[in-house]
C-alpha cells in the first residue's frame, strides 16, 4: 500500500479520529515503512489546534506549499512535512487553519498529485493516508482523490449515514481507484457488514464508538500515549491497518433482514 485516501459523506463520521488512529498504529503494523497523514481537508484541519494541542509554530502546511517555488513535487512536499516522533517514521503535513483560503490550493493539489506517489520509493518508503473530508466541498480535488492506492468510504451504521453515502459511494466507483468501506460504530444498529452490502462496496473493517479515545484524538481530553494504546479505537485500528497493507479487505455477507436500504 502506497496512498489511501479517506473521504466521508455529510456528517461527522470520524474520518479526521480514523486517520489519526491509523496514523498511530502504522509504524508498528508497519515496521520497515514510514507513515505521512497529510490534512486535505478544503473545509479546514483541526489536528494541530486539536490532537495536537496547538504545539505546532512551525508555518508549514497546505497554504505554504500552494506557494512553493520548488520544482521538484517530492521536495516541495519534504519541506513542508514534520515528524512527530524522534525517528521520523509518524510524519504530518498539516492543513488549512482558515477554510476561506481554500481557493488558494490548486497548485498544493497538483503538488501532491505529482509527488506522494514517488514517495513509496524512497528509503525508507513513505505510505500516506490523505484525509480529505467530505466529498463535494467547493475547493476539493477530486484527481488527487482518484490518484491513490485505495479510497476509504468512513460512514456511520445509521440509516441516514448510509443514506446520505450511497450516493457517493456510486460516485467512487466510476473513478479509478479501488473503494472500500469503514464502518464506525458497527451494530448500531446496523452491522458492518449490512452497511457495506448496501453501499455495494467491499468492507475493510469496522472501528468502534469509543468516545474516549475519540476524545483523545480531537484534543478534548488528555491521555496518556501507552493507555491510547489500549483503547478499543486504537486496537482495531491496528486491524484496519493491517488489512490495508495486505490489500485484502474483508467480503461483506450477503443482505439480511434489517439492512438499511432506504
């Protein structure tokens, strides 16, 4: 796996506390690759403000990048990029602080559509989780949506979640990247696999409603790194990883009784 790109439909499903549960556990699913989460959100990141605590002072980002007179793509996005561990293997690129500057990223977007598939072969080789937000905003890219690996539809198991993303489900599968579902809070009240039959597209796991960890990620509570751990969030991240750097999501069962349909 190379790029996964993480998309939402209306709502707040949990795409931006899915990124970062991801972003978390992949170094150690993933011991001889690096992991970047870049914030590709046009609607604006909180990451910085949030997870971390508003820690960062660095002025790199999306809105510096759009401006780069750098020629080289690979590294036009290295020097906007920061590590946040000792040994560089979990980096960041942080994205917009105020949504109106959205209009101003076409040429971030074309810099990244160019230079995050190069970045798998370099040593040691970089997989990227791009966390883009709702689809459909006014200032997204859908071309650097369809140039990754795998797009990850995060959806909730209600009713209006799965309605509110089937039509966009329908939408990713006529681009040309693999699609595959994430199913937060299975069984409430509709499993996993239920959600993903609905939306005709493959499962690749499901992440639990576990509101502390979620706080922990958004900035909302503080927690300490080795109880995060252990959360129920971040133990299936490790599984959802784990199937991403397989390429092998799981099936969906067939329709039951109960699935949400309409």
């Amino acid at each position: 796996m190379a790029t996964v790109a993480l998309v939402s439909a209306k709502g707040s499903p949990g795409c931006t506390t899915t990124a970062l549960a991801l972003h978390t556990v992949w170094p150690d699913v993933s011991t001889e690759r690096r992991i970047l989460l870049a914030e590709c959100d046009p609607a604006g990141g909180d990451i910085a403000s949030g997870y971390l605590a508003g820690s960062l002072a660095s002025g790199r980002g999306l809105l510096p990048l759009a401006v780069s007179r750098i020629a080289d793509p690979v590294a036009a996005i290295w020097e906007q990029t920061l590590s946040l561990d000792d040994d560089g293997r979990r980096l960041f690129l942080p994205g917009l602080l105020d949504a109106r500057r959205a209009g101003s990223l076409t040429q971030a977007w074309s810099t990244l559509q160019l230079g995050l598939p190069q970045l798998a072969h370099q040593d040691p080789p970089v997989d990227v989780l791009l966390d883009l937000g709702r689809v459909g905003t006014q200032h997204e890219s859908p071309k650097l949506r369809s140039s990754a690996d795998q797009v990850v539809l995060v959806t909730r198991a209600t009713l209006t979640a799965v309605a509110a993303a089937r039509p966009l489900a329908e939408e990713l599968q006529t681009e040309s990247a693999p699609c595959s579902c994430l199913v937060i809070g299975a069984g409430e009240p509709y499993s996993a696999a239920e959600v993903a039959e609905s939306l005709g597209l493959s499962l690749l796991g499901s992440l639990p409603l576990d509101r502390a960890a979620a706080d922990a990620f958004t900035g909302r509570r503080a927690m300490a790194p080795r109880r995060l751990s252990s959360t129920p969030l971040v133990r299936a991240a490790r599984q959802v990883t784990s199937r991403l750097l397989s390429a092998e999501p799981a099936g969906w069962t067939p329709a039951v009784a109960g699935a949400p349909r309409g």
